[in-house]
C-alpha cells in the first residue's frame, strides 16, 4: 500500500496518507484544517513499488511522473538525513541540489540568500532579514515559500 505525503500550507505541516492505488485519482484534505490545496512533496519512507520496479529505464511512470526524478529525489531525501543543519554550507548546498532536481527556477532574493549562506553567514540572521523577500518571490511563482520555519510532520497515518 502505498504512502505519499502532502504539506499543508495552511498548518505548515506533512502529512501522511496511505492508498490503495498506485497512482491516486485525489488530492486528500487536511486532516486538522480541512484545506484542499495540499501540495504532495518527496517522502522520506522510501521508494515505492512503482519506483523500484521502474529499474533505470527513462521515461514517465503511469501517473505521468518521471521515474528518474522520484529515484533523486528519494536519494536527496537520503542524503538530508545526514545533513548538519547548523551548517550554512550544507544548508545552501541542499537548496541548491533540491533546485536543480525539480527544475525549479532559482529567484534573485534565493539566490542572495544562497550565496549568503554559501559564504558561511548564520542561517537564522539570513533568514531573519531575506525571509520577506523569498516569501514574496516565492508567492509571486506560487511556490509555498522557503523564508518561513520548516514545515512539522504529523505522526499520523491518514485514508486518501
């Protein structure tokens, strides 16, 4: 059976749902608040079946998804694990690869705050005078936003 996780922006906070597909038709609502807008993000519990059976072969899965990418970013997963979060050169070396990953278009407050950090600055101060300006680039693309606190997980296990 397989898990996928969806953020609530709303709760800043994963969550875990369970389903009997493989490739789910829905996007679940927000057990605490009830939201419908959850975003699915990479899971940290490994790869699926759908995942491991794709072998190294390119290509996109049956729900549209390539293979390739959820096999990184199930390696990056892996890889955060072991990250030292105090360090600011693993920090931006993590945003940087997470980027690269998903394609995603790195915007000019990110990259100031990217370089900062690459540079050795105190996270929390960086984050304390760009976290406005990622948020609003952030907004601007309709991503979720990087200056805020990292999302919490929920323990639970939740139906689709």
């Amino acid at each position: 059976m397989p898990i996928y996780e969806f953020l609530c922006a709303a709760c800043n906070r994963i969550y875990s749902f369970h389903s009997f597909k493989v490739a789910p038709d829905k996007t679940p609502t927000c057990p605490k608040c009830r939201a419908t807008d959850l975003k699915r993000v990479p899971s940290r519990f490994g790869v699926t079946a759908k995942a491991a059976a794709a072998g190294t072969g390119g290509g996109e899965g049956p729900d549209g998804e390539d293979p390739r990418l959820e096999r990184e970013m199930m390696r990056f997963a892996a890889e955060l694990e072991n990250m030292d979060e105090n360090d600011p050169r693993a920090m931006a070396a993590a945003v940087r690869r997470m980027t690269e990953i998903a394609g995603e278009p790195v915007t000019p407050a990110m990259e100031e705050m990217i370089r900062r950090l690459e540079a050795g600055e105190d996270p929390e101060k960086v984050e304390e005078e760009m976290g406005d300006a990622i948020e609003e680039e952030m907004g601007e693309e309709g991503g979720g936003g990087f200056g805020g606190a990292a999302p919490t997980r929920d323990s639970g296990l939740y139906p689709m």
